[in-house]
C-alpha cells in the first residue's frame, strides 16, 4: 500500500510503478 501512495504523490517515479506490478 505505501507503493500506491508513493506514486500517487509522485507519478513520476518509474521504480515504485515497477514494484506495483511485481507485488500481487
């Protein structure tokens, strides 16, 4: 959950949008 957040503050960090679609 703190990954989603992170991007949603930040949609322009490529590495927490990566981790997303590794974790299920």
């Amino acid at each position: 959950m703190e990954g989603r957040v992170d991007v949603d503050r930040n949609p322009i960090k490529p590495m927490t949008i990566c981790m997303i679609g590794l974790s299920p």
